[in-house]
C-alpha cells in the first residue's frame, strides 16, 4: 500500500490531512495511510485533534495507547508502512519498540499503569 500525500485528496481532506500533520505530531505516515479510506482520515484525524486540544488525557498517554496497540498487532509489525511511530514524548526509541513490556527504565509508575 503506497503512501498516500494530501495533494492526492479532494482539498476538503488534504486540509484535514494537513492539519493534522502540522498540529498533531510527527505522524505523517499515519495520514499517509490513512487518506486511502478518508472517512477514516477525517474521523481519526478529528477525534486525536480533539483529545489533544481538551487537554484531559495528556499527549503522551494517548501515544501510548496506540503504539502499545499497534505493537500488539502482527500485521502491523510487518509492515513498515504502518508501522507506529517511534515517538512518544519523552520516551526513547527503544522503549517505543519495548511495548507492551512495561518494564523499559525510560517508563514512570503512570506510564506502567494497565
């Protein structure tokens, strides 16, 4: 599945694309994938724009939540274009590609927390 790049989109979802590459995070590929079903790039997109913009579940817990899932699913894990991001704030790459091992030294007692 070849990356998809905004300029490929009917401009309403290029925005969004966009915004959410320049707001978000570093998740380029992630819009990348997901502009092949743009619903899911408008909803998806949406919904972790929001989380970050309340401020009630910090950035970096949402991170981890999706690359500790990502990292739980094979087909994922094949693939290097849906391959989760290394980052997570304040963690290394290495303890990125540790989870779900909550066990990596870079971890604190919230981020251990199941």
């Amino acid at each position: 599945m070849p990356l998809l790049a905004s300029s490929a989109l009917p401009p309403a979802y290029a925005s969004i694309y966009e915004e959410f590459v320049e707001s978000y995070g570093p998740f380029r590929n992630q819009a990348a994938v997901l502009a092949h079903v743009p619903p899911a790039l408008e909803h998806l997109s949406k919904l972790l724009m929001e989380l970050k913009a309340r401020q009630g579940v910090k950035p970096r817990y949402v991170e981890l939540a999706i690359v500790v899932t990502s990292n739980s699913m094979p087909a994922v894990i094949a693939s290097p274009i849906t391959r989760p991001s290394s980052h997570v704030a304040g963690l290394s790459a290495a303890a990125v590609e540790a989870l779900p091992q909550a066990g990596h030294p870079d971890l604190d007692a919230v981020d251990r927390l199941q």
